[in-house]
C-alpha cells in the first residue's frame, strides 16, 4: 500500500503559520484581509 507523503506539523507552521505570514510584506497582507473580512486569523 502507498501512503501519501506526511509532511511534519512543525514543517508546515513554519510555511503557513502565523508568524511565518508576518515576516512578509505580502503575508501581512493575507492576514489584514482576513481581518478585514472579519474572521479570526487562526494560527495554525
């Protein structure tokens, strides 16, 4: 059987999470359109 590929959670934070979309000008941009839209921003 193949299973698909697992990538690790801390691997994925340190892509995708919170603090990863701060240290982006564009990251940060995501993230006050999330706002904007009213949701909260999750971090994970």
């Amino acid at each position: 059987m193949h299973y698909p590929h697992k990538l690790s959670r801390i691997k994925k934070l340190r892509k995708v999470g919170f603090r990863a979309r701060m240290q982006t000008s564009k990251g940060r941009a995501i993230l006050n359109r999330k706002r904007r839209i009213g949701r909260k921003i999750k971090t994970r």
